[in-house]
C-alpha cells in the first residue's frame, strides 16, 4: 500500500540555502507540503503552486496582558483604549510575512463558542478618545510602562518594539522595550511581581471545547492577573451544561472578555499546506486542512484514471504535539451586544 508523502520544512532551512526547499525536492515526490510562513511569497509567485496552497486558521491565539491591580491599567477605559490602538493587520503584515489572522477576543475562528459580536478591533480615534476619558489626553501625564521581553529573543524583541512605536504612535504613552534573562522573567510571572505591569500571552488548543479556553485560560482556577466574578460565573455555568446549551453562555463570556480588556488579543496564527489537486477523499475542519489522524482511510490519490488508496503520515509545522486534527462542528448561540466595545 502506498502513503501520501509529506514533507515539513523548518525556517533554518531557508535560511541556510539560498536555494530554497521547494526548488530543491521536486514537487512530484510530494501530495503534502507543510510550510513555513517565509516560503509564502514564492509560492504565491508561482501560477501551480499558489492554486495548491491551502490556508487555515490555526487553533491558537496570542495576546499580551495587564495587570489590573496596577495603575493606570486599574482603569477599564485605559484597557480598552490600549484594545483599540493595537494595528493587528500592520503587525501580520510587517512582521509575520502576512500570516496570521487579526485576532480580536481569546476565541478563534473555527471554535464551537467563536462569536463576532463584541471583538477588539483597531480603531485609533476611539483609542484616543478612551484614553481622553480614562484621564490622559494624547497621553499627557501617563506613567511610562517597561514591556519586557527575553534578552537572547530577537523575535521577543521585534515584538516589543513593534507594540511600542504602535501604541506611542497611536495614544501617545511611553512604552519602553526593556530586555531581561528569560529566567528572571519567568520569575516574576510566578511571583506575581507588580513591577511586571504586561504579560505575553498564548494558548494552542489541547481539544476543541470553549472550556478549555475560557475556563482554563481566563476562568477562576488560572494564573493571571485578572479576577471576575461575572466572568466565573459564566464559565462555571457553561461547564456543567451540554455543548449545545453551554455555547450560548461561552459566547457571552468571550464577548465580557473582549470587552473587559484584561488584554489585548492581537493574532492567530495560520497553517499552510500544499495539497496536489489529485489528492482527494479529505475531510477539511476549520483549523486544519486534512484531518490525519481519523479520515485516513478515505484518502485516496488519482493518477492516470487509476484509484489507489493511500494511507497518511501526520506532520504539521511549528508545534505537532499541538496540531489540532478533530475540530468540532461550529455551532451558533446569540451574544448580546457588549455595551462598550460594540
């Protein structure tokens, strides 16, 4: 019986060749490519390649955070103006290579609770107004904040960089790259230190459920730096019950989020694949473009008018031991409209 051959490709790769891995292994050895986001414009340049290229949104979500029992960001105005003047679509397209999805609440698209009601979004005029109204006109008299990040990180400090000169441009604050020991930092988060007024934040989903995001991530029983009482409470509720009954209630809680501004949501990330147009038989969910591990059996690869079953090897780029293959049926519920993001 033959496979489906799969190839995954690490950035070093590219890097360290000038010849890049898709020129080097022809495309005929291959029915699956993982890639990584630098391939992206050359195979978009390419009239075969860019019609095999398959985009989705992975099931992760990156944010940063505040530490609300620290002034200025005790101030629910100043969270969501900070909310407000995040550029998410600059910051994809300047920094990951124009891969990524703006992320506006902790929920992804493709999630059985994902709702677009009440999300975080770029709007600088509304960011500066809030800000105005949290009592720092253009920034006047607001406290200059460090955004740490790891020393030995260049990505961590392209990141903070990146945020700095956005929220400067936007709202007017001094918001200061500072670099620290990975150590020292992983520290202060599990002290609770006060003087680490922003956290960085990310989640990949371990199974597709809105617990294991809202409750586990955000709910009663997580480390962070941010307590509600309304948004336990749903949680909570949302447990106990059956998905169906539940989803309503998550949504509510993912909108009080978005709302609440405890951080700001800013990307997920998306997988890409290439996939030969003869390959067919695949089941396709919103996080991934072939499910490897339970549709194996019905994919099947024509060639010359013959049919051959073909068995899968699993793979994906950047973290396999969080590739989400199984994705649950999205489901709808209605959210009210959140009274202050909307």
């Amino acid at each position: 019986m033959d496979s489906i051959h799969q190839q995954r490709y690490q950035p070093v790769e590219v890097l360290q060749h000038q010849t890049s891995p898709l020129q080097r292994h022809p495309q005929p050895e291959f029915d699956m490519i993982s890639l990584d986001p630098t391939q992206l414009p050359q195979v978009q340049a390419d009239p075969t390649l860019s019609q095999e290229l398959k985009r989705t949104v992975a099931a992760n979500t990156f944010w940063f955070s505040f530490d609300v029992a620290v002034k200025p960001f005790d101030n629910l105005q100043v969270r969501q103006a900070f909310a407000a003047a995040v550029n998410r679509e600059q910051y994809i397209k300047q920094i990951t290579n124009g891969v990524g999805v703006p992320a506006g609440t902790l929920l992804y698209p493709g999630n059985p609770a994902y709702q677009s009601t009440c999300q975080q979004t770029y709007d600088p005029d509304k960011a500066k107004k809030l800000l105005a109204d949290g009592g720092f006109p253009d920034g006047k008299d607001f406290p200059t904040q460090q955004l740490r990040y790891v020393a030995d990180d260049a990505a961590s400090q392209v990141w903070a960089t990146f945020f700095s000169r956005n929220l400067k441009h936007v709202l007017g604050v001094a918001i200061e790259p500072s670099s620290i020991d990975a150590t020292e930092l992983q520290s202060l988060r599990n002290h609770r230190d006060p003087s680490l007024v922003f956290g960085i934040g990310e989640w990949w989903e371990d199974y597709p459920h809105p617990q294991n995001w809202l409750s586990l991530v955000f709910g009663p029983r997580a480390i962070k730096f941010w307590s509600d009482p309304e948004f336990d409470e749903l949680c909570a509720r949302a447990d106990k019950l059956p998905i169906g009954q539940a989803i309503p209630i998550y949504q509510e809680a993912d909108a009080y989020l978005a709302e609440q501004a405890p951080a700001v949501f800013y990307m997920h990330t998306e997988n890409l694949t290439l996939i030969k147009g003869d390959l067919q038989g695949y089941i396709t969910y919103p996080t991934s473009v072939v499910d490897l591990n339970f549709q194996a059996e019905k994919i099947d690869k024509t060639k010359s008018q013959t049919r051959r079953r073909r068995e899968t090897v699993a793979g994906n780029i950047g973290n396999p031991s969080r590739f989400l293959t199984h994705q649950a049926s999205c489901l709808t519920g209605t959210v009210p409209r959140c009274p202050s993001f909307a």
